[in-house]
C-alpha cells in the first residue's frame, strides 16, 4: 500500500462542500474521506471537521495534533471527530484532547449510521482484529468523475516489523467478486473510463472468500463481465503475490494498464529480512524482467523506506542501485519512522535521523531521474489519455500528459506527443 503520509489532503466533492474533512495519509485514506462526507452530508452534519488520522510516521500524528488544536480554536463552536488509523491504534492519544468531542474506529468510520447521531459515549473504536469483512467501498467524484475509486479489500495477514497498519486495519477481508462486478457495471453505466482498484494489500484479495479467488482471477472474471469498461488499474502490489492469473492479463489483457507500483520497501537482501518481507532483491529484478517481456511498455513504482534500523552505507546503496536495475520510475520516498509496538523500533542500531533524510532525499533524486528518462522514452510517440481537469491525463504507463489545447474531461483520446515540460508530456490529439 502507498503510505506517504507527508501531505494533509482537504477532500472537497463538489456537491458536498458543507462538510469539512482533513485527510493524512494514503490513497484509501483520501478515498475513504469521500464516503464519509458523503454520510456527513446525508445526515446534516454541516457544523462537523472530521479527521482522517494516519499511523504509518509520527509525522503524520504530530501534524494530525496539531491541525486538531487548531481548528478548535478557529471553530469553538464546530464538533470535532477524529478517525482513521491512528485513532484506531492509540484512541488514548486522542481521548486525553480536550478539543475533540467524537473519536470512531476505523470499522464504523465508513458506516452511514456512525453518522449524524451524538453517542454516549466519546471514544467508539472496537477491536479491529475482530471484522471479518468488508464492503465494496466504491467512491466517485474523485478526478472529475474521470477515474474511480474502489476498494476490493482491507487489512493485512502480514507483520512487517516496520509496519503498524494492520493494528489500524486489521486482518486481510476481500470483497465478493459479484459485488465489486456490481460497481463496475455502476460506474460503466455513468460513463467512467477507468478503475482502480485500493485496498491495504491487495494481492493478497481472495483467500477469505469461498473459493479462494486470487487477484488476477478475480480481475479476468471482472472484465469479462464488464466489456465496455475501457480501464483498470491497481494500487501498490506486493511482489511475493503475483499468481498465474494476474500474470496471463499482464501479457494479454490491453485493458489492465502497463503500471505496476510495487510495495519494494529496500533493495537489501539483509534488511529486507530484518523487515519480514516476503521477497528478496533478485525476486523484484526477476520480476520486473518478466513483466517487461510479456508487456515492454509497462512501467513501475515502488515504495522505498530510506534509513531502516541496522541499514549500512552498502545496503543503502544496493537500494539505490536496485532503482536502475528494475527502471523504477514512480518512487514513493519515506524516511523510517519508529513505531511504537512494532519490532523494528525496539531494534537498538538505529539510524541516524538526520541520515535518513538524507538517504531519502538521494532515492528521491534518483526518482526524478529515471522519470525524466521516461518522458524522453516516450516523446514523439501516440498514447492514449483519459482527458482530465485542466486538459491533463494519464498514458497507458501513467506518464503525466498536458495537451496543447482545451478540452472537456471524461473523454479517452489519442494524443501525439511533442515536447517536455518539467515532469510532463506535452501532446497534440491525433
């Protein structure tokens, strides 16, 4: 999953501005805000700042404090609800702030009937471990009703010694194949493009459902079912769950777009260890050789941690090296941040802050590179956008478009490209 928790998104769906939602955090985070406001909105609750928390950093936490604190005193006479990961792992935290008047668990958050009620007591938030499902959270409105939001699956089997998410999500809940195909059909009947399909690890979708679907079972079955849907992409993917499935769509599925954003996290074999993952360096080299084989236009990303406990000069490097041996292009950059309760934070060789940034500013650096390189690839070639706001889009790699002239979002065009601007594609429709 992307857990770049730097920025505060302010969520505003257009017909829903009366409702007041600051986001930290992920990409599901900002989707879930969404559905929130909208509950918000159906139940009146005008006079309501909600706040989506993240785990994944202090950071994130410190600012989520901080923003509270001050939009008590910008609006005294507002209710205040907090929500999200962090509220659901240290509820605590958020109990001992005077200026907060609601705190709800991450699995009532997204419950219409969470909202709009004043309940007894202040502090909502159950046992995450205990939630054996979830629902197809589908969010429009996002990117000028040019590309949706759906959420196939939540929480996580795995405990990554860094990671403190799946204490906020808990475990691993797929959503049914017929349910997620009922929302596509939905959104292909209100003319959307493209899909995209979140979740907090979603290559691990289907165990939990009868029949134990995999992914890419559950993708080609989807398809099938829905011919007119042009579109499909997927959140971050973990490199050890690739199954037979997903692999055949990547080489014969046009529709699955050539953009795969990989949950990488070192390019040590070592720290990849010590962090209780699931693959080693030359399993993610493997890999990305074999997807560029069966598609050559496809494109990655990757979440990377700079600076995890124990990390050396030399494996710092193997990570920066592992950047040019995969081409990773879409690089999602976090210095470590212990986490109180995870093992990684008890482990006593821990890096220096200070050096984290600065190993994470160089992954950063490298990123721009290799985008840089991506753009030049793809200069002076025909792609394919789904027109947006402002004339922008997507390529089929997800390489960021402008076109030289005004048009309406919501179409899928043919574009020429021409020229770069900074880390964009300038392009002409054919």
């Amino acid at each position: 999953m992307n857990k770049d928790a730097s920025p505060i998104e302010r969520t505003n769906a257009a017909a829903e501005k009366d409702v007041e939602i600051v986001t930290f955090g992920c990409r599901l985070n900002i989707n879930e805000s969404e559905l929130m406001r909208a509950h918000a909105h159906n139940a009146g609750m005008k006079d309501a700042i909600i706040f989506n928390t993240c785990a994944v950093t202090k950071e994130a936490e410190r600012q989520a404090r901080q923003a509270i604190r001050k939009a008590r005193r910008e609006n005294p006479d507002k209710q205040i609800i907090v929500t999200g990961c962090s509220a659901q792992v240290n509820p605590a935290m958020y109990e001992e702030m005077g200026e907060i008047d609601q705190i709800i668990g991450n699995d009532l958050k997204l419950k219409p009937e969470s909202w709009g009620v004043r309940h007894n007591d202040r502090v909502l938030v159950h046992d995450i471990m205990e939630v054996k499902e979830t629902a197809a959270h589908l969010v429009d409105g996002f990117e000028d009703r040019t590309r949706a939001f759906l959420q196939v699956q939540n929480g996580c089997n795995h405990r990554c010694t860094f990671c403190i998410i799946p204490y906020g999500r808990g475990n691993s809940r797929s959503v049914p194949i017929g349910v997620i195909n009922e929302q596509i059909a939905k959104l292909v009947e209100q003319g959307y493009k493209e899909v995209v399909f979140t979740g907090v690890d979603v290559a691990s979708y289907g165990p939990d459902l009868p029949g134990k679907p995999t992914l890419g079972q559950m993708i080609r079955r989807v398809l099938a079912l829905n011919p007119d849907m042009p579109r499909i992409r997927m959140s971050s993917l973990d490199p050890a769950e690739f199954d037979d499935d997903l692999w055949d769509l990547i080489a014969n599925e046009p529709r699955l777009m050539p953009h795969l954003h990989l949950s990488l996290q070192a390019g040590d074999d070592m720290i990849l260890k010590r962090m209780k993952r699931r693959h080693l360096r030359d399993d993610v080299i493997s890999l990305c050789k074999r997807a560029r084989d069966l598609r050559p236009d496809m494109a990655f990303g990757a979440d990377i941690i700079a600076g995890f406990p124990t990390e050396s000069n030399e494996m710092f490097e193997n990570t920066l090296r592992i950047i040019d041996e995969c081409d990773l292009t879409y690089l999602h950059v976090f210095p470590y941040s212990e986490r109180e309760g995870t093992p990684a934070a008890r482990i006593p060789d821990q890096v220096a802050p200070q050096l984290r940034k600065e190993r994470a500013a160089r992954l950063r650096a490298k990123g721009k590179e290799k985008m840089s390189e991506l753009l030049q690839r793809n200069l002076n070639k025909e792609l394919e956008i789904i027109v947006e706001k402002g004339s922008k889009g997507h390529a089929q790699n997800f390489a960021p478009i402008r076109l030289d002239t005004d048009m309406e979002p919501g179409g899928l065009v043919r574009v020429r490209t021409h020229a770069i601007e900074g880390e964009t594609l300038i392009a002409t429709v054919i």
